[in-house]
C-alpha cells in the first residue's frame, strides 16, 4: 500500500487538529489545498499568520481587536455602566450583528468547566469584577450586567458563579444582575444562535 509524501501527512495532521473536523475531513481539505493554485494557498497561509500577529486584545473587554481599546470600548456613544458578558469574542459579535444592545461588553474567554480544566481563576471574572467597583466608584447609580453566556450547564454554572462573587464583592444592590432571556434553547451556545432569537433573548433579558 503506498503511503502519503509526509508534507501531505503532517498538513492533514495539522489540519484535524482544528474543532469539528475529523480526519476524512482533513484529508479532504488537504488535497483541496494541494490542487489549488499557489496564490490561493499563500494568501491564506498569509493571513493565518497576520491573524496571530496583528490581533490584539482590548484592555477594558477582552475581545479581540486591532487596537489597544476595540471600537467597542472607544465609542462614546456606549452606555458604560450596562456591561454585557459573553463567553468569547464571537458572541459579542453576533450580539452586535443583531443591533438590540447599546451598551458595552466583558468576554470571559470561556466558562467553568472542570472537565476541561477550566476555573475561576482562568476567566476574566476578577477584571470583571474590578470594572464593576470601578463604575460604582465614579458614583454610577444605574450599573447593569447582562450575563449572556451560553445556556449550557456551564454556562448556567458560570453565571449564578458571578452572580455570587459580585454579591460578596460589596457589590450587592449597587448592580442589576439580569439573565439572557426567553427564545434560546436550553443548552445552546450563543455562536450557533440566529440574530433574531439573540434580538428576542436581549430584549426579555430576566432578574438573575
């Protein structure tokens, strides 16, 4: 039986290494990529690396961004005092697409997960927390979260988790703790979520 060139072998190694593809999905792409012209495969092996090394993360929300402070952070027009916190930036950015939030966001790069070994500690609730007596330090009267992360266990688990460190934070009855409402489904990631359900779930955001 003959075998691969090992430049065919390591670039589907390298390429089922990436989430939801498997290997005859990675063999797949990587022939695709082998009878494609070399333009194509060096704009893209190009902006792979631009990707890495020209992707910044904001200061104030932890998304990714080209500048020091997203446009996000840098738009006067945002309500400050009403924080928005996903899991990732990408659920930011569908949050966005969907129009129906003026305020500004805190990307927590995941949620609790112990099976993925993922804590407390490796989130960025602390910042979050600091952003928080921050506000309420300005004298900011009306401060509210919107704990959109997914409805997923450990989405759930990660937000009554907040919820439980802003109340111990002397933070209690200074902030409105509200809850990602009605149209999603239990278990949903937000990433997977259409604009309108995300509009309908900002909209009858709940008291957590």
């Amino acid at each position: 039986m003959s075998r691969l060139p090992d430049s065919v072998t390591k670039a589907i190694s390298a390429i089922e290494k990436l989430p939801g593809i498997g290997p005859k999905s990675a063999t797949r792409l990587a022939f695709y990529l082998l009878n494609t012209p070399n333009k194509f495969v060096s704009n893209l092996a190009k902006s792979l690396v631009d990707l890495k090394k020209n992707t910044l993360i904001c200061k104030e929300c932890f998304s990714v961004s080209d500048r020091d402070i997203c446009s996000v952070c840098d738009d006067t027009k945002r309500k400050k005092e009403l924080i928005c916190v996903v899991e990732r930036s990408i659920d930011m950015m569908n949050i966005e697409r969907a129009g129906v939030f003026d305020g500004v966001y805190h990307v927590l790069g995941g949620v609790i997960n112990p099976l993925e070994h993922t804590g407390p500690d490796n989130l960025k609730i602390d910042e979050l927390v600091a952003r928080l007596k921050s506000l309420a330090g300005q004298g900011k009267k009306e401060i509210e979260v919107v704990l959109a992360t997914g409805l997923t266990m450990e989405g759930e688990a990660t937000a009554l988790y907040i919820k439980s460190r802003i109340n111990k934070s002397g933070l209690e009855g200074k902030v409105l703790l509200n809850r990602i409402g009605m149209g999603i489904p239990i278990g949903s990631d937000l990433s997977y979520v259409d604009e309108a359900t995300l509009s309908r779930a900002m909209e009858s955001k709940r008291k957590l």
